[in-house]
C-alpha cells in the first residue's frame, strides 16, 4: 500500500453569482465562474488495513457525522481498508472560499489513489454532488464556468491574476442568505462572453452587505484598488491584479487589523499534478 502524502485542497472564488431562477425543490438555479486558488488547506493520508478513517489535525469544532472529509471518506470506504487524514486549516469557515467541499473533493481524489479504486473522475464527480454543490468543482480541478445548481461544468482558461482576499470578522450563513425574501432570484442568463465583457456581478452582495455591515465594510476597503466583489455568499471579498507585488503592496496598505490572504489564480489545481 502507498505510503502517505499531502496535498493542497485548494480554495475558489465566484468571479460572479447570477442567481436565475428557483426550483420545486427549493435549491437555485446559478451561473457563477469557478476561479480556483493555488492556497489552502493541507490534508495529509496515510493509508491502513484497519477498516476505519480518523481524522486529525486541526479541529474543526463539528460532530463526525456533519464533518465533510469523515463523510466523503465513508462514501469510498472499504471493510479491509483505512486512513489517517490530518488537516491543517487555514480556510476560514463561513468565507465563501469553499473550504469544506474542496476538503470533500480532497478526500475522494485521494483515497480514490491510495485504495486503488480506480473510480473514474466523472463518479467521483457524482459523489461529491452528493455531499455539496460545490463539491464536483473541486473533483474536476479545474477552474471551471458552472450552471444548474453549480454542477454543470465547463473548464474555462483564465488570464492569469492574483487576488487580494479580506476577510471580515463575521460568519455568514449560506442557508439565510438562499432563502431569505429579498434575494434576487431572476437575473436573466448571460454567455460567457459577456462575463469578460464586464457583464456580471454577485446577486447576493447588496443583501449580504446590508445583512453583515463588516462585509460592507470590507468592500469599501477594497474598493480603493479596483472593483472589489464578495465571493459566494460571502463573508470574504476579493479584488484582482496583475501581478503578485501590486496584490502584496495593496495588502501592505489594509489597515493593521484586517485580516487578509494574497493568492494566485490557477486554471488547474495541483492536485492531480501530485496525484499522477
């Protein structure tokens, strides 16, 4: 059996979030561009025979059965086979960053190789949906343009750019922001040509704002440097550069308190780069 590894499971931004409609069963119909993160969390795997996954590491504060890697973990595990998963966290939770499905989708590509269960990319892609929407996203490793629920997905090759990330002191709720009354649930679908048009923008940051006033704050801080957007459903807020010293110089120019993450975009995580 392998011996164990680490690997980045990375974070993303929604470049923008055009909510378009409501389905019967109450989940949203979105457009959003997928940018993933050469940044984030560490999950180390050390295979066994023992039957059973323990994670350690950082915690997470959370009951096992509502813990994303554990349940991504029992949706591959075998009777003869096992895992020790350690996690070193520096996503922040309730960020919109995509902490806990890329930590899922982590786990899947990973005991997907070190069991040797040789499930093709598009199963494993069907599991993660399972477990979060934007769990597939981060199973394909790509950045990628998503509709539907975000499960329909085209890879997109995006210009290079560095972000700079704040991140408010609030946790956002996912589920208060989707169902609150004054969300707006009809913007009408763009192409994608249209994104790079200038086209787009984030339906669920003027309610977020005014929701959470830390948020509102923090895109005021970074509205000096470019147009600053929430990501998701928030709490973080992001804007782009050219390049890795105009992203750390800005950085320099936050205030001390803030707190704040310089990343590079990716259009392919390293993931499946360390996998093969």
């Amino acid at each position: 059996m392998s011996r164990s590894f680490s690997l980045l499971s990375p974070a993303k931004l929604n470049l923008f979030l055009h909510i378009t409609g409501r389905r019967p069963d109450g989940y949203h119909e979105l457009q959003t561009l997928f940018q993933l993160l050469d940044w984030g969390d560490i999950l180390t795997f050390t295979p066994n025979e023992s039957g059973e996954v323990t994670l350690g590491g950082d915690d997470l504060g959370i009951p096992d059965h509502e813990n994303l890697i554990l349940r991504a973990a029992s949706t591959l595990r075998k009777s003869t086979l096992g895992a020790t998963i350690s996690l070193q966290k520096r996503i922040p939770a309730g960020a919109g960053l995509g902490g806990g499905s890329s930590n899922a989708a982590t786990t899947l590509l990973a005991l997907n190789h070190l069991w040797r269960l040789n499930l093709p990319n598009e199963h494993l892609q069907e599991m993660g949906a399972g477990l979060g929407a934007d769990v597939p996203v981060f199973v394909g490793a790509r950045t990628a343009w998503a509709e539907g629920v975000g499960e329909i997905l085209s890879p997109v090759t995006l210009p290079h750019r560095w972000y700079l990330i704040l991140v408010p002191g609030c946790h956002v709720s996912t589920g208060q922001i989707f169902s609150h009354r004054q969300l707006t649930r009809n913007t009408k679908p763009i192409k994608m040509a249209a994104f790079f048009e200038g086209d787009s923008r984030n339906d669920c940051q003027q309610l977020v704002s005014r929701i959470y006033p830390e948020v509102g704050n923090a895109l005021k801080l970074l509205d000096k440097f470019g147009e600053a957007r929430l990501t998701g459903t928030g709490a973080c807020v992001f804007v782009s550069f050219d390049s890795e010293p105009e992203a750390r110089a800005a950085q320099a120019d936050l205030p001390k308190s803030c707190q704040s993450i310089v990343a590079e975009g990716v259009n392919e995580s390293r993931v499946m780069e360390h996998l093969a």
